[in-house]
C-alpha cells in the first residue's frame, strides 16, 4: 500500500475527478460568499457539533432564488473549513442537467476525491480511499449504490477507529435542483442512506448531510421516501431584493417547468432566451419613440435596439462557447489524484 499512501502521487486514468480550483466546485479563500445571507445560527452550530439543539444527521436549505441558494452553499462551506471539518462537497451546475449519467458518474468520486485530499483526514483514510480505486478502476460506472458504499462508506468506517468524534464528516450538495429529475432522487436517496448508515455502524461515523437547493417540488419529492425524523427542512428566506421578488411571482410557472421532462426544460429556456434577446430591443425602441420627439425617437430607439441586439448576441456566443469548452474539457481531461 506504501505505493499510494498519499493522495498527491497516486494516478487514476479514466476516473472523473473533479478539479475545484477557480471552478466555484468549492470555496477558496479569495471568495467570499454573498454578506446579505444569513443562515439561523442553530444550523451552524449543529452542523460541526452536537450542541445546536438539532439531531437529525441531514439537513435540507431550500429558497426561491437559485443565486441565494449557492450563497447558503458557500457560507456552509466556509463554516466547515473554519472549523477544520473533515468536508466533502459538490456544487451542481445545471449543464449537468443535459448530461446525467455525467452527474452520476462525477458525484461520488468528487467526494471522494475532496476527503482523501483534505488536510484534517488521517492517512489510513486516504489509503482505503486510493485502495479501493486501485483495485476497482471502474468504480465510477457502477451504479450509486455501489459507488457509495466502495467510495464512501466502507473506507470510513474501516479508519472509524481513527476518526474524531467530536469532529463530524460533513458532505454538501448544492444547488441540487440542478440536477436532473430522474437522477434527483437516486443521489438524494444514497446519500442519505449512505449517511444512516455510517452513524448506526458498530463503530459509527458521526457523518452528517447538508442538501441546498430551490424548493421545487421535485426537489421536496425526493424525500418522501425517507423517514420524516430523518431530514431537517431549514426554509431560509433570501434578501429581499427586487429580483427575488420577482421571481416570486413566477415561482408557480418555474415549479411546473421543473415538473417536465428534460426536452421541454431545455425548449422552454432557449425560448426564454429568444424573448429576451426580441423583446429587450423593442421594448427599448417603442420607449423611445413614445419618450422623445419624433425624428429623434426613432434614431435613438434603431441605434439603441440595434446595439442592444448585437451585445446580446455577442454576449450568448462567448458565454455559449465558454460553457462549451470548459464542459468539453472536463470530459476529455483525465484528472490526477
């Protein structure tokens, strides 16, 4: 085992490990989550103790917003490293949503991968971790179940000895509605199981789960399967910001798309691109020409419909081609351990 006794010299081709840096996947410390979001301070302290007045292991934070739902993601985050916690995260994108089997295949040895590099876990660890991957190589295209308990499960409970129990093991998955529906609910249901798990071993775990996410109700439909005592729903309102209560009003129409299949999903945002990208400009031409006087109206409102159109359209290629290229990379890219 002395081979891959540390998690920077052992490599693992065909594994998708996901590289974190500067990708929003985890916090850094030039990053500094949203200061209007706040989080009840007896979540925080449940989290990393036992103290906080909260048993249940898991921990849903749902919101309207998805901006203030990854805000709540990265000030957990932040918690978590300031008290030295042994953490494991994964910020969901919704490009995945296009790809899930990507989402299937990267969830659990990202995981993975954060625990056996964390600077608070023990070696014995990063050695069960980097073992079982060399033994199976092709852990990642078994299915969750499997992944969770070769990855996750089985290797901490054989360092349980070794592991603090005033310290839990923290796992967060933000932003989760980004994930797609027929998917949701398999990731929702292992983890949860694979934490139960862990804290009812002979020798238990104390692992603990925390789940973000924009309350839709696929999203709350993830959890009718598991025991009610077992997940704390923590509703966190987000600021109240003239967007969130926008997006309020339209929650209801947001909460049926997200109840369509994928297909539809895609075709009603592209569509909501499309009348933005139309209805901006003519809303800028009509305001001119009704505001100003005539010849100067119509000459404002042209130049200015017109140079709208071509930011926008400039706008949505380079964004386009960036989320293109960074997707295309990490498929391709082979990360090292």
């Amino acid at each position: 085992m002395q081979a891959f006794n540390r998690a920077s010299n052992f490599v693992l081709s065909g594994c998708y490990f996901v590289n974190n840096i500067g990708k929003k996947e985890s916090l850094d410390d030039d990053h500094n989550p949203d200061s209007s979001v706040r989080i009840d301070g007896t979540l925080i302290s449940s989290l990393t103790s036992d103290n906080g007045g909260i048993n249940s292991p898991i921990f849903f934070i749902h919101s309207i917003s998805p901006s203030h739902v990854r805000s709540y993601g990265e000030c957990i985050a932040k918690h978590c490293k300031e008290e030295q916690a042994l953490f494991a995260s994964v910020f969901f994108r919704r490009v995945l949503s296009v790809f899930p089997a990507e989402g299937k295949r990267r969830l659990v040895p990202t995981l993975a991968y954060q625990l056996a590099v964390s600077p608070y876990a023990p070696e014995e660890l990063k050695v069960e971790i980097l073992g079982a991957l060399y033994m199976e190589p092709d852990i990642p295209e078994h299915n969750l179940k499997n992944q969770f308990q070769k990855l996750i499960v089985n290797p901490l409970l054989n360092v349980a000895h070794v592991l603090p129990a005033d310290h839990p093991v923290i796992f967060l998955l933000d932003s989760v509605q980004n994930i797609d529906s027929a998917v949701v609910v398999d990731v929702l249901r292992e983890l949860t199981s694979a934490v139960t798990f862990l804290r009812q071993a002979t020798v238990p775990v104390n692992a603990k789960a925390v789940i973000t996410g924009v309350g839709y109700d696929k999203v709350f439909q993830a959890f009718k399967s598991d025991p009610p005592d077992q997940i704390t729903s923590m509703p966190v309102s987000g600021p109240p910001s003239l967007l969130a209560r926008s997006r309020a009003v339209f929650f209801p129409v947001l909460d049926w798309k997200y109840g369509r299949p994928e297909f539809f999903q895609r075709l009603v945002e592209l569509s909501g691109v499309g009348v933005a990208m139309v209805g901006l400009p003519a809303f800028v031409m009509l305001t001119s020409m009704a505001i100003l006087p005539a010849p100067l109206g119509v000459l404002v409102g042209t130049f200015g419909s017109l140079f709208l159109a071509i930011g926008m359209t400039t706008a949505a290629s380079v964004g386009l081609t960036i989320v293109v290229y960074r997707e295309a990379i990490r498929f391709v890219y082979n990360k090292s351990v």
